[in-house]
C-alpha cells in the first residue's frame, strides 16, 4: 500500500502486478460472490494454500469433486441425470448432493476469510483508485489457475518482460527487487538501458514522496485528492527527478539504491524544503503587512497601531450621528490599513508565486497538505 501510494502521488497511471494482491482481490469478490465464484477460486488453489485458508479438511479428490461441482453448478436434479447419462444412478447423484452440503460450509468459512483478509491487508483502500482507473491490478500469476508453481513461473516471465520494455516507469518492492537482481545477475534476463534509467527515475519520484514526514499517515482519499490539485507542480518535480535520478550509482533494484536515495533526502532534498518553508513563513502576510507598516513615518503607523484601539471605542459611541462622525474620523486610518494591507497581500502572493514555480515546490505542499 506504502508503494502504491507513492506510485499515485508521481505517475498518471498505476498498474499493480503482484500476485498476493491479485490473490486478496479475487477472494475479496467471495465476501458477496456466489456458489460458482468460490468454486472458480477452489479450482485454482493448491492445497498447502487451501490448508492455511482453513481448507485442510477436504477429501483427498478435492480437485475431481470441485470440477464436478463446477459443471453441475445449480442445475435441478433431472439436468443432473441428462448431463451424467449412464452414471446417473441413484448413489452417485445421492452422494453428488452430500458432497455438495459438505462443501456449504468450508466455503462459508473461505467467504469469511476472505472479508477478513480484504481488511486486514489494508487492500481495501485499493478499491476507489481502481474504480476510478488510476489503478489496474494485474492478475498475472493467478489469472490462468494452476499450482503455485506455475504462479511464480509465470509471475517471473512477466518480471522480464517488464526489464526489456523501455516504455515502463518500474517500482519494485524489496521481495521483487531481490528477484530481479537475480535475474540479471545469473544471466536469465538482459534488461533495456532506457528501462532501468526509467526505474531509477520512478524510485526516486516515488522514493522522496514516502519520506515526507506526513506520509505515512496519509489517507488514500488525500492522495487522490492532490494528484488533481497539484498537477502543475507534479511536472516541474519530474524534471527535478530526471536529475536527481542521474546522481544514482545503483540500480533501482539493487540492495543500496535505498540507502542512495536516503541520502538524496538528506543532502538535496531535506535542505531545499527548509528553505522554502523558511522563506514562505519569512513572506507571511503578517510579517508582510509589519515591514510595510514599519517602512511608514511615524504619524501613520501610529493611526494604524490604534486602529484596533479605534474601532473597538465605537463600540460605545450612541445615536447614528455620533458613529458616522466616528467613522469619518477613523477614514484616514482605514485607508492606511487598507494600502499596507494591499501592499503585503501582494508582496506576499509574488513569494508564493515564485516558491510555486520551484521544482521541490510538489513535495512542500504534498507534506503541507497530507
């Protein structure tokens, strides 16, 4: 979740490719899905997952009566006999319905688990980025059934694919980082030099944005709602990022490319964020309208000081006539307040123009703002 956030907060597109994620969301439609949805997913199992899943007490031909079941589906009991023909006896059909009440509650107990798990895996905040396209979750690895071993055998092809595609801005997590430095190292994949440029590039962008320190506690409603708020500043951070990202030794998949980008942090990154804070706290509007004040001579800023002294006494000025000579004679010291009041608003709105049009200016309001 920590990744897919960040991968939100820096590219237009995200596309998830994790088998444990596609596994969350398929038993996740199980908390309202039906009979031939949890069939679907039984089918696609291996039964050390079933175990841990609360499975461990099927039959041993699990698979075969799962199969049966699945093509039976919920057809009346004569369906039963045209579809079974000549095995149509009474003591398979018998036995074909008690296997099916059998079933009735392991699957009540995979449909708990698998609402649970949604919860549990934090998946849930998954679902608004994804209903809104922002997301796609590749189901490669799960997609076509099989044993775990063939999910990993066809979750590691489509890992080279994506180091060959120059067209993909890569983010690995620390399991698939290690996966890949594998690949590379024992010669089973030679990746494109625009990708791994590509995947330094998305560490960096995506890297900064989770050591912002009002990240962690972010709410994927917040991140959805910056990425359409800051959308001007987003581009001048990935200009900023192409340059930082040219300073990486490592690759984005290798152990210290981390440690890399830590320091990125603390020697660019951390600094001119100060900088910026310091320099908008510095233009204040307060501390804006005190400089035009203090510039003023001495009779005016004296009206100004006693403005608030001022109007508050009219507080006790009674009859219409008394208030309006009491405002007439507070007029020049209004119009003072008003012009250094002007005068700082826009002194004050040329400082955040200009910090706006920083390239770091991005992660200053992604801190502010989270």
């Amino acid at each position: 979740m920590t990744l897919a956030k960040a991968a939100l907060l820096y590219a237009d597109k995200v596309e998830l490719v994790s088998p444990g994620a596609a596994m969350v969301a398929s038993m996740a439609s199980l908390g309202g899905g039906s009979e031939a949805d949890l069939l679907h997913l039984l089918g696609s199992l291996d039964r050390k997952t079933l175990a841990y899943l609360g499975g461990g007490s099927l039959p041993e031909n699990w698979q075969e009566i799962v199969a049966a079941m699945r093509l039976m589906g919920d057809l009346p009991v004569e369906a039963q006999r045209v579809l079974l023909g000549e095995h149509a006896t009474p003591e398979v059909l018998a036995t074909f319905a008690s296997t099916s009440d059998a079933f009735k509650v392991p699957m009540e107990q995979m449909r708990t688990v698998a609402s649970e798990l949604l919860e549990k895996s934090g998946a849930s905040e998954l679902v608004e980025p994804m209903d809104r396209g922002l997301i796609v979750l590749n189901s490669v690895g799960i997609d076509k059934g099989g044993s775990t071993d063939d999910m990993v055998a066809a979750y590691i092809e489509h890992l080279k694919g994506i180091l060959r595609d120059p067209s993909i801005h890569a983010m690995f997590d620390e399991s698939t980082s290690s996966l890949a430095r594998s690949l590379v190292r024992e010669g089973h994949v030679e990746p494109n030099q625009v990708t791994l440029v590509h995947a330094q590039q998305a560490a960096v962008g995506g890297g900064l944005v989770s050591r912002l320190p009002t990240f962690p506690d972010a709410r994927m409603s917040d991140v959805l709602a910056l990425r359409g708020d800051l959308a001007g500043p987003l581009g001048r951070y990935r200009r900023a990022v192409v340059g930082l990202a040219d300073k990486l030794r490592s690759q984005a998949y290798d152990a210290q490319a981390s440690v890399e980008i830590d320091d990125l942090w603390r020697t660019a990154v951390a600094p001119s964020l100060d900088e910026l804070q310091d320099e908008l706290r510095e233009h204040s509007f307060v501390r804006e309208f005190a400089k035009q004040v203090a510039s003023t001579p001495a009779a005016v800023s004296a009206g100004v000081a006693s403005a608030g002294v001022l109007f508050m006494g009219m507080q006790s000025v009674a009859g219409i006539e008394s208030l309006v000579a009491a405002a007439g004679g507070a007029a020049p010291v209004v119009a003072a307040a008003l012009h250094h009041g002007v005068q700082a608003a826009g002194a004050r709105r040329q400082t955040k123009n200009t910090a706006e049009r920083h390239d770091l200016f991005y992660l200053h309001e992604l801190n502010r703002r989270l």
